[in-house]
C-alpha cells in the first residue's frame, strides 16, 4: 500500500507507461482481437489477501488488459463516433482524480459549479447557441435525453407525474432513424415504450414534418396527450439532420417541448460556416451534445442546455434536510440540473482544453477532420469495386461494394460482400470502422474524428482497404 508519500517515487511509472502507449498506439491492433471470456479467465478469482507489487500489477495491465482493450485513441478508429480525448484532456483527469472532488452543490466545490457555468457560457456563445439558453454537464447524452423527457413529462401533466406516476396517454415523436437511448428513455420516464412513435424520414433520413403533424393531430383524436419531439442533428446512422425550424413550428402548435439530440455533430456548431445547423434551434426547449465524443475531451462529458432553468429544477428538485444550504438560491447547486445526486468534476478537463488549443486550433482541427472526410469520398469515387452512398456529411462517409440489387438475393449477396470487407479490415488490426443500413444496404461507416489523426493515418487507411480489394 503506499503511503502519499510514495507519490513522486512511483508517479513516474506511470507517466512512463503512458508515454510509451501513446508511442506504441499506433502499431497496435485498433480493435481488439480476444475471444468472449479470455481476459475474465486471466483475473484472479478473489482479493489478494496480502496486497502485491505495484511493478506486478503494471505489468499485469500489459499482459492481460491491453490486448483486450479497443484503442479508441488509436489514429485509424473510425467506427461508431469518436470518442476522442488530448493530452490537456488526460491531465485535467489526473488533477481532478487528485483533488477528488464531489460535486454536488456548489459548498461542495465552489470552483467546480462556477467553472462549469462559465465553461457552459463559453460553449454556448462560440456555438451561437440561443442567448438564453444555460447548461449543465452531464455524463451522457442518454441521461441527458432521459432528463429532457422527464421535464416535458411534467410539463404535459402539470408537474403530477413525480408524485402521483405517470397517466398512460403521453406521446413522445421521433424519427425512424433518432437513437436507441430516446427509446430507452421513453421506457425508463413510465411513458411507455409503446408510446414513442416514429416517424418516417425523407431520402435524406430527415424526419418528415407533415408525417410528424399527421400524427399529433391523429393520436389527439384518439385520445393521446402529445408530450414531447426530439429532433436529431446528425443521426447515429447516417448523420442526418431533421429540420428544427418546421418542426419547431409544429411543437410550438401542439404544446410540445422540442429536444434536440445534437450528441456527436454538435461540435460542428463551432464552425461559423456551419451555423445553417442552428437554424430553429430558438424554437428548442433542451438541446444536448457530446464534447466526449469529437471536442477533444475525453469520456465522459455531455453539455445538456435548456432554455427555462425553473422547469428543469421544478422536475428534479428533492431537498432533505441534510442539503439545505445557506448559499441556495444564489448559486447554482447542479444536483438539481439532472438526475444524479453526485457529480464528478467534469469542467476542469473542458478549461485545459478551450483553453489551451484555443477556439481557431479547435476549427482548424476540426475542419481538417472535414477535410479528411471529402478526401475519403474521392478515394470511394475512384475505387471500380465501390459505391459511395452517404457523404461527405462533416466529417463522415458511408459507402458499400458496387452494384445494383435488382431483388431481395442480389441486394444481399451484395451486402455480404460489404460485410467481408468490413470484417477483412477490422481483421487486419490496422483500422476500425463499423456499419449500418439504408434502403436496405448493408454499408460501411467511416468517420474522421481522432485528435491526432494525420495525413499518414489517412493513406494507411486507403491502403488497408485497396490491399483487400484486389
Ligand atoms: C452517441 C449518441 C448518443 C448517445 O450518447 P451517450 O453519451 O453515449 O449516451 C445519442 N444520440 C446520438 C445522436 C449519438 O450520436
């Protein structure tokens, strides 16, 4: 066990075993290559009785964890959505982890409630995001979302349901193609699964407004109490944007509380020649996004904004006695700005960032992703084997093997060839990408959002897909 004076003698392993990763990451295989179980039957089966060597247990990370580790860091990551951090990143994790605060009210730590306000404002205004509009970090967009649905639940039941439950005619809307966790929310609030209708989308996979009014005006006569409609701006799939001006509209109609799920393209905001993006954004009622995810920020760190504060702390106030404090009233206390009592302090590693690259490094960055992302659909274009199909959407593209189905079978034969590839590249260790479907395609997503990724990555990743194509 060591004792803090140990500190300085054995912090330097440490940092040294994160040099070296950082020096070895971009030869390791990006997604890892374990069977199901293999790491589970490496771990002892109970707590040492004597605690064992610190070199024992550093080595052990070598030997058992890092081949069972995906390395979301690793340049040639391009599945999912990033989840990209930086060195500023890391070391506000590491004095955060010192300090150990939790932070739940504002005595708890000052520094952390004033901090996370002003890094809220900062977001807020280099985004041109809605002046009034204030925030709250939270640790995912599905807790954010879970929260925004809570607060519309409310509103739609006169602030009854946290007391008496939750009537069973609510409605929430989205689109086929918003993600799992609105769903998933929906369930966890007591509307109902059922009761989350979806509304088809356009060629573009932009949820259609008069389908979305049709269904309001619908369920109305059938006795549903539309509740809430939430919008994605870049869906998970394809990075699709619905369209928050006309649905905005028909929200406001019917008394809807609009939220926005801008988790993984909200970034995108922070580049003036994307403000199309805020287009309606007046008309939302909460709006979240994910800095964890392509603001260099690493896991976890959600920016969750609302527009009227009082409703959000009116649904998720509860004050027992041993929380009273002086200051209430004149200070935010984000205990009551979402569902979690304790919170970690997540703005310091945000400052270090906004702070350190500044706001025309954080463009640059994220404009050669873009860049990245436009290159990677010529590379498509001009290989014979295949068909780009989506993009370039910022800093994504999707594309699949060539060809026209012209029946169910050869739709599929074709969407088995792009399933080999995808695994063929996963295989190599080399890169990462991951899939989805549209119109019935099996395709292959690719996205450009990793902090250090350079020109060298990007031709590694060509290659390892023109190799497996000839
Ligand atoms: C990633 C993502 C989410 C979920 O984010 P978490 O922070 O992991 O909960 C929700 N919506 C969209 C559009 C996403 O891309």
């Amino acid at each position: 066990m060591f004792s803090r004076d140990d500190f300085s003698d054995n912090a330097p392993t440490v940092i040294k075993w994160i040099a070296d990763y950082y020096t070895k990451l971009p030869e390791l295989p990006v997604k890892s290559q374990v069977k199901p179980g293999e790491i589970y039957a490496q771990i002892a089966h109970q707590i040492p009785e004597n605690g064992e060597s610190f070199e024992e247990i550093i080595a052990d990370v070598d030997r058992i964890i890092l081949p069972g580790i995906t390395h979301w860091q690793h340049p040639n990551f391009h599945a999912f959505f990033p989840a990209n951090g930086s060195i500023e990143s890391l070391f506000a994790e590491m004095i955060t982890a010192a300090i150990g605060a939790q932070c739940m009210i504002w005595e708890t730590s000052p520094a952390a409630a004033e901090l996370e306000q002003r890094m809220m404002e900062w977001l807020r205004d280099a985004m041109k995001l809605p002046k009034m509009w204030e925030g709250v970090i939270q640790d995912t967009a599905s807790t954010a979302t879970l929260t925004a649905i809570i607060c519309a639940r409310e509103i739609a039941t006169n602030f009854r349901s946290n007391d008496y439950g939750v009537p069973a005619n609510l409605r929430v809307y989205c689109s086929t193609e918003t993600h799992s966790s609105i769903e998933k929310a929906v369930g966890i609030a007591g509307i109902g699964r059922k009761n989350l209708v979806k509304i088809a989308v356009d060629e573009h996979g932009a949820m259609i407004p008069a389908l979305l009014e049709q269904a309001i005006t619908e369920d109305m006569e059938n006795g549903k109490k539309p509740c809430c409609i939430i919008t994605a701006l870049g869906t998970t799939g394809t990075v699709a944007f619905d369209d928050n001006e006309a649905i905005g509209q028909i929200a406001q109609k019917y008394g809807c509380w609009l939220h926005v799920d801008a988790a993984y393209a909200g970034s995108a905001q922070l580049l003036p020649e994307n403000e199309w993006m805020n287009k309606g954004l007046a008309y939302a009622d909460s709006y979240v996004f994910n800095p964890h995810k392509w603001l260099f920020t690493n896991f976890d760190c959600t920016a969750y904004f609302v527009k009227d504060v009082s409703i959000l702390l009116k649904c998720m106030e509860i004050l027992p006695e041993y929380l009273k404090t002086k200051t209430r009233g004149q200070v935010n206390d984000y205990r009551d700005w979402g569902i979690p009592l304790g919170r970690r302090f997540r703005a310091l590693k945000l400052w270090f960032v906004l702070r350190h690259y500044g706001l025309a490094t954080i463009q640059q960055k994220l404009r050669k992703h873009l860049l990245f992302a436009k290159q990677f659909s010529v590379f498509v274009e001009n290989q014979p084997k295949l068909r780009l199909v989506v993009g370039p959407t910022l800093n994504f593209v999707a594309f699949r093997i060539g060809g026209e189905g012209k029946n169910v079978a050869e739709i599929e034969a074709i969407n088995q060839k792009s399933k080999s590839l995808l695994e063929a590249i996963n295989t190599t260790g080399k890169a990462y990408l991951s899939h989805t479907k549209k119109d019935q395609y099996y395709l292959i997503r690719v996205v450009f959002g990793q902090t250090y990724l350079n020109e060298k990555d990007f031709e590694n990743l060509c290659r390892v897909i023109t190799d497996l194509l000839e």
